[in-house]
C-alpha cells in the first residue's frame, strides 16, 4: 500500500504534524510494509497556479498546448502522486476558518478540468479519480464542532466538497481542537482518543 503524507503548518512543532505522523503510525500497524510518500506543504509550498496554467486550462486547444509546453508539468506531477497513493494522510491547521492556503495551492494544482473532473453537459462537476481514503488531522487554535464551537468550520465541508469533486469521497475528519487554550498534557490526551476513532481499514 502507497501512502501519501501530507502536511500543511509552517511549524516543526506543529499539533497537526504530530497528529498526521500518529495517524500514520497507525496506518503502517495495521498495514505492515506500507509505503510513506512525504509531501511537506507547510515546509516546501508548492507555487500557486500561473497565467500559463490559467491559460492553458481555458479552451481544449489550448489545453493541448499547455501540456507540450509544460505549463501543467507541475500539475501533472502533484496528480501523478495522488494517483499512486492508495490512501492520503492530511495534517492541516485550521487557518481563518479554513484550510491554510499552502494546502489551497496543491488543491489548484490537483483539481484540473478534463484530468482530475470533467464537466458535464449540466454544469455538474464529474470526479474522475478513483476513491480512496483519506485520513484528516486538524489542529485548531478554538473550537469549530460542540458545544464550545464560537467560530464557522469552512474547512471539513470545503475538503468534503473539492475532494468529492474529483472523486474522493472517503474522508475521515479527527480534530484536535482548542490548541490554544488546552495544556499540552489535555492536547495530549484528547490525540490519543482521537487516534482511537480512526478506521483504517482501506
Ligand atoms: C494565520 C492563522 C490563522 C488562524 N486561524 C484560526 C482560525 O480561524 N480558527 C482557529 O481555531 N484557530 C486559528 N489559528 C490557530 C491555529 O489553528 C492553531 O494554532 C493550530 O494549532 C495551528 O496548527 P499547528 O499546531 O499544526 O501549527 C490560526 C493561526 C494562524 C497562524
């Protein structure tokens, strides 16, 4: 199994990044000789979509060229090893609301008209990739589910939606929430009963 391991904060000591490697460990324990891929958006971003790949994305013909040209190389390439995983780990900070725009940029590369979705006659957007599973990790400074939730989740629902769109559907959401008002020993207890809820079955 090819897992691919995503991590989206700037920070080395980041609750998401050891949620998302915890989340991982589980993963290998329950498929022994698993495959780690490492794409490190908090550290390495990759570029925001250009004018090329704008431009090449605009008419059929142009999408053609766009492809001999190479201004959706890096896209190709990012597609690529979403393609190769059989299952994705995604550790992401909450950043206003919603995901951080380090995790925004790798989703402009992914979801590509005529790649990853094709439109339909309707408008509706039809995913192309094939499902698999994806195991979500949050770190968020407040609270965005339960009772102590003072702010808007557009994070589960805009990942649920622009994953689906390309045809991921199986999501799994764990949230460590409250990093800024909880100790590190509840941050620590709270991971350990969320890594408990974590169905790892692919
Ligand atoms: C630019 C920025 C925006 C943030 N926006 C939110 C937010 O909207 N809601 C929230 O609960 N926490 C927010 N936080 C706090 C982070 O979610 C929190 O510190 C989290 O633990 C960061 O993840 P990390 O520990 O993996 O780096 C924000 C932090 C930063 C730096």
């Amino acid at each position: 199994m090819n897992v691919l391991h995503i991590d989206c904060s700037p920070r080395t000591t980041s609750y998401s990044r050891q949620l998302s490697a915890a989340m991982v460990t589980r993963l290998i324990s329950n498929h022994p000789g698993a495959q780690i891929t490492r794409r490190d958006l908090g550290h390495e971003p990759v570029p925001h979509t250009d004018s090329d790949y704008a431009t090449a994305l605009s008419t059929a013909d142009a999408l053609a060229s766009g492809l001999a040209n190479g201004a959706t190389q890096r896209s190709e390439q990012l597609i690529q090893e979403l393609e190769s995983a059989h299952a994705l780990v995604i550790g992401t900070p909450m950043n206003n609301f919603t995901v951080p725009s380090t995790l925004k940029a790798w989703i402009d590369q992914i979801v590509r008209v005529g790649r990853t979705f094709a439109p339909s006659p309707n408008g509706e957007k039809i995913g192309l990739l094939q499902d698999r599973p994806v195991y979500i990790g949050i770190a968020s400074g407040g609270f965005f589910t339960g009772e102590k939730a003072k702010q808007p989740d557009f994070l589960t629902p805009y990942l649920a939606a622009i994953l689906g769109c390309v045809g991921i559907k199986k999501l799994q959401f764990l949230a460590l929430q409250g990093t800024a008002f909880l100790d590190p020993s509840q941050l620590a207890t709270q991971q350990g009963i969320l890594l408990d809820t974590l169905r790892t079955g692919v």
